[in-house]
C-alpha cells in the first residue's frame, strides 16, 4: 500500500499516526498467534478525563484491519477485562479448541443455505406440519 493508503485509509492497516503513536507514546506489550501486536499507553488517562486512572489499549492488526482476528484471550485484555498480559495468565489449550478462522461473511466462502439467492434461490417445498397461529384459536 502506498503512503497516501497508509496516510486516509484505516481499514486496510494501520494509518500513519497510528504507527506514530505506537511508536512514540506507546509500549508493545505482546502478539498473537496471528501475529498481530498489542499495545498499552505509557500514561494512564489525566485526572478529569471520563478513563481516568485506565489505561489506553489497541491492536496493530498483521493484515487487514478484521475483529474476528482478536482471540478471545486479547480481547479481555483490549477491554480491561483482564489486568495482566493473556500470554502470562492463559491455561494450556484444550484438545477440543479449533484453529482459528476467518470471518467468510462477502466471501465466496460464505455460509449460503438451501433458498439463497447465490445458490439458485430454491427453497424445499412445504411439509404442511406448519400452522399458522390464529387469536381466536
């Protein structure tokens, strides 16, 4: 992406004072296994601020810019939900915990069930098992 993409756009990565900020006032405290970095600010909000005594947090996404990339451990910490960094609070993984995947949601990737327009938009035929319901029933 050029330096005018990086300057306007945000969904597509970070912006230029985005990466500014981090690097400056910021303090990278960790990344996931999707190699996306997180980071705190160095000073907590002022006296007087509706955050007052919080502290600033955000991610610096490694691709495009996609919240269903944050694992659920990351998120809690973004939040404040979580005080100490997830890398050092996290129990082993499950056996049964999947990978991780991406939100296919506009993608040719995309859950399309029996009736969808893009898979030709026909629907099974009714069973008659429904009823309508009535008020003077």
């Amino acid at each position: 992406m050029g330096i005018l993409g990086k300057i306007f756009t945000w969904w597509n990565g970070a912006t230029v004072t985005t990466l500014l900020n981090s690097a400056l006032t910021g303090e990278q405290v960790g990344t996931d296994a999707q190699g996306n970095t997180y980071y705190r600010a160095k000073k907590r909000y002022p006296a007087g601020h509706p955050f007052a005594g919080r502290e600033r947090r955000w991610v610096i996404y490694n691709g495009a810019n996609d919240a269903s990339r944050v694992p659920a451990e990351w998120h809690g910490w973004l939040h404040g939900t979580l005080d100490g960094v997830p890398e050092s609070n996290l129990p082993a993984p499950r056996i049964w915990e999947a990978e991780y995947t991406p939100n296919a949601t506009g993608t040719a990737a995309a859950y399309r069930p029996q009736g969808a327009l893009e898979r030709g938009g026909k629907r099974v035929g009714a069973t008659g098992d429904y009823e309508a319901w009535s008020p003077e029933a």
